[in-house]
C-alpha cells in the first residue's frame, strides 16, 4: 500500500527546500525555490494550508543534516515509516485552509495550526508557501482573533509541549496555588512557554540556564529565581527545601536521576526535549522512582498507543490555542516574551543557525511571504 501522502501536484510554490543534508554552514543546506510543485490532497482527509508561518524545532535541526529518526515519531503515519528525511522539512505551521478534503471537517478560510510531521519525518512540512495537513493533526484558532501570524506561528507544538509537562502530565492545575515548578533548560520555546503556564496558575517557578546573559530575560518571563546549571545542587536546597510539585526536564533523559533528586513528595517528573541531544538515561531504571514521585515523557506529536490521538484531539487542543490567544490579546503574554526573533523563509539557514547555537530565548519564527 502507498503512503497515504502521495498526490499529483498542481501548479507550483515557494519552498525551502532540503538539497544538501549536513552541508555546512546551515544556509548551504537549504535552496530558496519559487517553483517547486505544489501538492493537492492526497485525501478527502487532508486540508491544503496556504502557509503564512512556521516555528523552528530541534527536529527539523537534526533531519537537517540527513540524521535518521525512529518510527514512534512518525505517530499516526507509523506503518510507512521511512529513514529519509523529507525535501522540505518543517515540523510545523500556521495559516489558512485553502482546499478542504470532503471529510475533513475544515473549511476554506479556516485559520488553523497543524503538526506536518516534517522535521525529518513523514512527509513535507511547512518551510513553503502551501503545506498538506492531516486532518487528525490540523486545529482551529479563534476565528476572530486579529493576532498577527508571527505571533500565532510561535504557538502550535512548542505551547503545547508546554501545556502537556505542566497540565496535562504534571498536574499544576489540579495543585494549590502556591505550588512549585522547576523549569529545567528554560530558555528553550518549550521553557519559556512553562513558566508563562506556571505563573498563569499561580505557581512559584525556579528556572535554569547555562548562560549567565539570559537570566534577566528568564526573570521579565516571569521566573521567580533564575540558577545558573553549575549551581542548582547549592541554591535548590535552599530555595525549595521541600522539593518540586512539578519538575519539566528538557534538557534531556540523562537528567532524570538528578532532577528526581528534587522533586517533593508526589510531585511530577515530566521529560521533553533534548537540548544537550542524549537520547540516554545511563544508571536510570524504573526501580530507581519512589513510589512518592512519578515520571513520565510528554510529546504533542507521539501521546497515545500506537496511533491513539490520547490528549490530540481538537477537544483537548482548541481550548489550550484559545487560553493562550486571550493571554496575548488581553496583554498578559507580551509577544516579546515568547518570541526570540523572525526570520523570512529565505533566511531559514540563519534560523537554524540561530537555534543551533542556543543563541534564542523563546521560539524562532520563519514567516513565509
């Protein structure tokens, strides 16, 4: 059987696309074209996406350089799970429905965000003018909202990561007010929009970097301490004696054991990310979690068996775009608190280069023109 993305193109579009996997420096990876062909729906499931913005994420950091990924994260497209990476990668977008497959449940106008899949994955993602959306991964914003696209392009998956660690995994919003968040690799997309969350709730929020130049940024985020990475084991035992109710690692799985280490009773570990890039948790087991902690591993694209959609339905999706749309327009969530820069699609390779560096304090959001 063919994977279900094939379709014949019509016409053609503007792309990023991939001809030089781990070419150096990251802009000699990529070729801006204005006529590569544009797709039609494989499916009457699918939607056709006029693409107006899309977000950078480490996925797309490494399909670029032609590594491989594991079939778990081709999530709903598991069974046509192949190494290659796609030509346009993308993991993510924001624009307008412009075609609308018959059993899609979209129509044409629709301002929504979608999970393509192509950081190195299924297929084609959203560095182009027009991008094909699964239905079962494509969300509605408030169709009213007058937010600018470079704004809702800082959304989809890194807000929701962020929700799934703090709410939906960890719980905050089940816990009293007062309660206390740790934010491990906090100056990632996925950081900033967790302590953004935390504080939302009314949590206490300790957050960490490596880089003594971002922990004023980390404090107007809202943070209430900021640590620098060598000198948590000193200040954590002072500052949260008691621990962490809610612990959002991402910095990676072999953190694991350490960060247990300062959880408090009943509190929550969640694990997303790989900001140092170690998919390994050396010396750690389930053995090694009390039975007064719990640990679990968050991902907007991969939450569910199989191809379970377990917390990705639009049911659970749509009311968290919409929180997070009447935090921005009431002034809550100042757009230069999440947003690091914007870059035109052109300047894709200067985005990569800009994440790969860890030069970013929030999300990098390509605007396609």
């Amino acid at each position: 059987m063919s994977n279900p993305w094939e379709n014949k193109p019509d016409g053609v579009m503007k792309a990023a696309v991939l001809t030089s996997p781990g070419a150096e420096p990251p802009s000699a990876c990529f070729t801006y074209k204005e006529d590569y062909p544009k797709p039609t729906l494989p499916s009457p499931d699918w939607v056709l996406v006029r693409v107006r913005a899309t977000g950078i994420n480490r996925a797309e950091l490494r399909a670029r350089t032609g590594a491989p990924c594991f079939p778990g994260e081709f999530n709903i497209f598991q069974k046509w799970f192949h190494k290659e990476p796609p030509r346009i990668l993308g993991e993510e977008c924001v624009g307008e429905v412009v075609v609308a497959g018959s059993s899609s449940g979209f129509k044409v106008g629709d301002k929504v965000a979608a999970a393509n899949y192509g950081g190195g994955k299924a297929h084609d993602g959203g560095y182009a003018e027009y991008a094909i959306c699964h239905k079962r991964r494509t969300f509605r914003f408030p169709q009213d909202t007058k937010l600018p696209w470079e704004v809702l392009g800082a959304l989809p998956m890194s807000l929701l990561t962020a929700w799934g660690m703090v709410m939906t995994s960890g719980r905050l919003g089940d816990r009293p007010k007062g309660s206390s968040v740790l934010v491990h690799g906090a100056t990632s997309s996925v950081g900033v929009y967790a302590i953004l969350i935390a504080k939302s709730h009314g949590a206490s929020v300790l957050a960490t970097t490596r880089q003594k130049n971002k922990v004023d940024r980390l404090k107007e985020i809202g943070a209430d301490h900021v640590v620098l990475e060598d000198e948590l084991e000193e200040k954590i035992p002072k500052l949260y004696p008691n621990g962490f109710d809610v612990v959002a690692e991402l910095v990676g799985p072999d953190q694991l054991l350490r960060v247990l280490g300062w959880t408090a009773r009943f509190g929550h570990v969640v694990a997303s990310g790989i900001l140092n890039l170690s998919h390994e948790c050396p010396g750690f087991t389930p053995f090694l979690i009390p039975s007064t902690r719990c640990v679990t591993f968050a991902s907007v694209s991969n939450d569910g068996i199989g191809d379970e959609d377990a917390g990705a339905t639009a049911a659970d999706i749509e009311p968290i775009y919409k929180k997070a749309v009447d935090n921005i327009e009431s002034g809550k969530w100042r757009k230069e608190l999440f947003i690091d820069k914007v870059y035109p699609l052109k300047d894709i390779g200067l985005a990569h280069e800009r994440a790969e560096k860890n030069l970013a304090t929030g999300k990098i959001v390509v605007l396609v023109e």
